[in-house]
C-alpha cells in the first residue's frame, strides 16, 4: 500500500506541476525544503523536538503550548515545521527566540522524508491537530523517534474518507504513540480507525487558551482607520470565494439604511494571500471607497468604507476592533473556520450553514447563545442579521458575553497536554 501510495502522491505532484508553476509564489516558496534539503542544522548533546504546524492557524494555537514546552523541557531543543508559506512567516515571527529553526515540511515521499529527518534527527515529533502523513510516520518511526498527534481532531468527513482504506491507516496508526485528541468523538474516531484505545487522551482544545489581549498593532490600526462607536466595523474574516460578492451586496443594504450618524464600515480578510488582487477588484466594483492596509497611510484610511486586509498574521489584531466578526468558509460548503479568536475578543460571531470543520464547536456556541448561524442558503439574511445586531446593542452584548464565557469554561487544554507529554517526553 505505501508503495502505490507513493505512486499516487507522485503522479499527483506531475500532475499539479503546472499549477506549481503558475502559482509560483505560494507554492515555488521553500521548494527545496519540501524535498528535505533543509538549511544547516548542527547537532549537540541535546535531544531535538520536531513540532510540526500546518498553516497560520496551527501556528496561531500552538503559541501557548510553544511556551510550556520551552519552560517545562529545557532538556529539549525546539524545531518548528509548516507546510504553507502563511504559516511559516507567521512562525518565523511568533517563535524567533524559541525555535532554534524554522522549515517546511518535507514532500511524503520516503527519499525526502529520510533526507530531512538525516538533518533534524528528532527524538519527538509532535504533529498539530492531525496530519497523517503515511511515509512521513513510518520512517520517522523507523528512524527512533516517538511520534504524538497534540490538539488531534478528526471530522467526520475526514474520518468518511480514511474509511475506505481502514486496513491501512491501522498500519499508518500503529506509528503514532500518542494521540491527545481535543473531544470524545474526535477520539472515537481515532480508535475506530484502528489506533489503540490506550494511546488515546482526550485533552481539549488549545485553541481555548489563546490571547488576544489589545496590543500595540490593534491600537495603531485602531488610530490609522479611525475606527470609533460611530462607524461599527463589521470584520469578513477568513472569506473564500464567492463569499466576498455576497458580504459586499448585504454590507451595500446594511449602509444604505443606516443613520448617518452611525455608518457602519467592512474589514474583508480573504483566507487565501492568493486571492488579495481578486478580491480587490470585487471591492473596485461596489463603489464605496476603499483602502489596502498594505498601502501607505493616507487621509482616506479614516474615511473609507471598506478596508481590505491583505497581510498576514494580522487578524488577530484588529478582531478586537469589530462590533460583529462574520467567520468564512461557511457560506459555501467548505466547512467553516474557526469561531474561537473572535470569541476570545468578546465579539458578536456571525457564521453561515457550512460549519462541518467545527462542528462540536459550534452546536455548543449555538446552544448556549454565544454566535448566530445562518440556516441553508442563510446568505440572504446576512443583511438582516448585520442591521439587527447593529441596531441592538444588548443582543450583541449577549452573543459577546457568552461566546468569552465559553472560552473561559474550556480552557485548560495545554496544562492537560503538558502533563501527558511529562511522562512521554521523559
């Protein structure tokens, strides 16, 4: 099975070459890394730990879990890994004076796997959430390092499709030792898939115990947009096609029926850097004004009715500004993204029908009043919800209060990790 494994990713990376090309500058960046050429990285008398990151997200959560890992096992020296150019800025900048190298991940072929793992000679790999790479587990298992999937879930539809080829990802499953999955049915799924029932943990999410304490960014983008009680600022955040069109037509009904000494204003934050110049002509052609955060600052950054967010690593910062945070992803079927950071600001959250990535998640924001989902084909009452929670300070007060006090409830996760790591660590 790995061979054909190996077969398929290889014909799948001829086959996607061009789009490689194309795309150059999201997928050319670190090229040679993913082939395990990794920089130079000398060894010394202390045992290397290999956490691995997908993209900005992951690299976002693994914050608070990076800085118990630094205090707790000082033993340990710190490499951090990405698969996504996002992902791998943000942790240059987020673990500069505690990782003592940032790479990308390899590409799963054995040859490049073997190569990278030549270089960084782990002792522990720690894989966020759940990345089963089938070449990249066996060989690092082979190699003697102990694998541990940490704030581990697995959806439904994820679980749907490793289903097929159960026989095998028991194999694959056999190669991890530890697995600190966030929820019972995250782990169910696990177990049901073929990995030992004792190698499982139930630890929670470490996405609960993020920060998002106002900083000197918010206060500054604060400042340069002028962003006050009289002009409410609506955050898209995290958007994918064709979701801008549509926040764009209700954002256009919303401003139009609102009172002139309260005009609200957009915050777009693609998903995608790749979409930026997209995205920027569909804001061209609604007619407001509008401004890049990436341009110099200008007179009309306080004016403006729409702001386009095309940076990186910034969301966090100005989800403290929003009166209402709307999440992507969940107006088309993609699955949703996370609710946590706004709720973490005390935000009235707004998410549409499509939420299967974070399902869990979000039946409990629903039930206890802490977000509003839209229902099917919910995208024309997007208006209607934005005027409503504009216009009813005490509802949007609700929904902010509880989505906190759900943060607050669950937190914990990472003390739980660090404490099952304690003993698989040592």
């Amino acid at each position: 099975m790995f061979l054909i494994y190996s077969f398929l990713l290889t014909v799948g990376f001829i086959l996607l070459l061009p789009m490689f090309l194309l795309k150059r500058e999201k997928y050319i960046s670190g090229f040679w890394q993913r082939f395990g050429k990794l920089p130079k990285f000398e060894q010394n008398e202390k045992k290397v730990l290999w956490l691995h990151c997908v993209s900005v997200g992951e690299t976002n959560a693994a914050q608070p879990l990076v800085n118990e890992i630094v205090t707790n096992f000082p033993e340990y020296r710190l490499v951090v890994s990405t698969t996504t150019k996002t992902g791998q800025e943000l942790a240059k900048k987020l673990f500069k004076d505690k990782a003592e190298l940032v790479f990308y991940f390899p590409f799963d072929w054995k040859f490049t796997v073997k190569r990278a793992l030549r270089t960084i000679k782990p002792s522990v790999v720690l894989l966020m959430e759940t990345e089963l790479w089938f070449n990249f587990l066996r060989q690092t298992s082979k190699s003697g390092a102990r694998i541990a999937i940490v704030n581990g879930r697995l959806s439904e539809k994820s679980f749907n499709r490793y289903s097929y080829i159960k026989r095998t990802m028991q194999r694959v499953l056999h190669y991890v030792d530890l697995a600190l999955m966030q929820g019972r049915a995250d782990a169910k799924r696990f177990i049901d898939l073929g990995i030992r029932s004792s190698k499982v943990k139930i630890t929670g999410n470490i996405k609960f115990d993020q920060d998002l304490a106002e900083n000197d960014l918010t206060e500054e983008l604060r400042d340069r947009f002028a962003i006050t009680e009289n002009s409410p600022l609506i955050i898209a955040a995290s958007t994918h096609a064709p979701e801008e069109t549509l926040i764009l037509q209700a954002f256009k009904d919303v401003w139009k029926n609102s009172s002139s000494e309260r005009l609200p204003r957009l915050l777009i934050a693609p998903r995608h850097p790749e979409r930026f110049a997209e995205v920027a002509e569909l804001i061209e052609k609604s007619g407001f004004e509008w401004i890049k955060r990436s341009e110099i600052a200008s007179p009309h950054d306080k004016t403006a009715e729409i702001i386009l967010l095309d940076s990186i690593g910034e969301l966090r910062a100005v989800y403290n500004l929003a009166e209402i945070v709307f999440i992507g992803g969940s107006l088309i079927p993609h699955g949703g993204q996370s609710v946590l950071e706004p709720a973490i600001a005390r935000k009235a959250i707004v998410t549409g029908f499509y939420t299967m990535n974070f399902a869990e998640i979000v039946r409990e924001f629903s039930n206890q009043n802490a977000l509003i989902q839209l229902p099917k084909h919910g995208e024309t009452k997007l208006a209607e919800v934005f005027a409503e929670l504009l216009q009813d300070s005490e509802k949007r007060e609700k929904l902010a209060a509880n989505a906190l006090a759900l943060m607050k409830k669950n937190r914990g996760a990472t003390a739980k990790t660090i404490e099952h790591l304690k003993d698989f660590l040592r």
